[in-house]
C-alpha cells in the first residue's frame, strides 16, 4: 500500500488534489479500485494514510531516561527518528498536505491528536502518578513545533536538514 500511496501523491502533485480519482490512482498502481477505496476509504486518507505519529509515540516511550536527558531532547531525537528517514517520500506527501488546507487541517490534527499519549509519556518520564497540566502542555507544544518544523520543511523544498531544525526548534522549548 506504499506504493499506491507513493504513485498518489505522484498524480496528485502533477495534476491537482482535486484532478486525480482513486480509479485514476489505482489503475497507475496496478491494483483495483475497490482494494483502494476498502484499504484506504478515501482520497484524503490514501494521502495521510502511514503510522509516522504511531511510531513517534512509540519512540519517544523507548527513549531512555537518564540524569542527562530532557524531553525536548528526546522529543526531537525521536521525531528525528521517524521523520527524518525517506526524506523523499516525506517531502512529497507535504507539499501535497500544506498545498490543500482540508489535508493540512487533517494532518495536524492526527498529529496533535496523540497529545494525550504524548502527555502519558511525559508524566511517566518525571514519575508523577497522573498527568499534570505541565505534561499536557509540554506534549501540545512538542506536538505544535513538529506541525511547525514540517511545514517550514517543506516550504524550503527540503533545502534545510530536517534533523537539524528540529533539534534546533526543541531547544526552544525549555524543560
């Protein structure tokens, strides 16, 4: 489904959001139309569909918590750890996100959707017993200078490494 996704954006970026039909999409990926529309539901989610958040959840949750580590630290090395990776394919399916704003609203919203697990994490991290306000905003801003790494990523054609403006846009964020 990787690759229907990858040929999606492909046809999407030459021809318009709103130019290309999921029959289009899967007649290019050499699949059918129904085993697009039952794996990916709808055009809007074959553009967002990936566990990208999923994994950056679960990377943060394995970072180890030592006397030197922070969370913005680690917030970045594990969105460093998820995003920085097929750089291309990233690249590709933001400019196609950021150029429509129903997708965009949709991708930052999935995002800022694991806030809580994000909180979760962040209040297991320092011990407490239950989340605190601090957790949960300390997540929503990890989260929001992600959404805001990306979309100036992307803007930049990529030109800038996206490694290095998160870590720079973590240290930002005092612990």
């Amino acid at each position: 489904m990787t690759d229907v996704q990858r040929v999606a954006v492909q046809l999407m970026r030459q021809h318009g959001f709103g130019n290309v039909t999921v029959e289009q999409i899967a007649d290019a990926a050499g699949v059918s139309a129904s085993t697009t529309y039952r794996y990916f539901g709808t055009k809007e989610a074959l553009v967002l569909w990936g566990d990208r958040s999923e994994r950056l959840v679960a990377a943060l949750a394995a970072a180890p918590v030592g006397d030197d580590s922070s969370p913005g630290a680690d917030f970045a090395a594990a969105a460093i750890a998820v995003y920085a990776v097929d750089e291309g394919d990233l690249l590709a399916q933001l400019r196609l996100v950021f150029a429509n704003e129903p997708l965009a609203v949709a991708f930052e919203h999935r995002l800022l959707g694991r806030r809580g697990e994000v909180a979760d994490i962040l209040a297991r991290r320092r011990a407490a017993t239950s989340v605190g306000v601090r957790d949960d905003a300390g997540a929503g801003a990890y989260l929001g200078m992600l959404i805001a790494v990306l979309t100036r990523w992307q803007a930049a054609d990529g030109a800038k490494s996206l490694s290095k403006m998160l870590v720079k846009a973590s240290a930002v964020l005092r612990d």
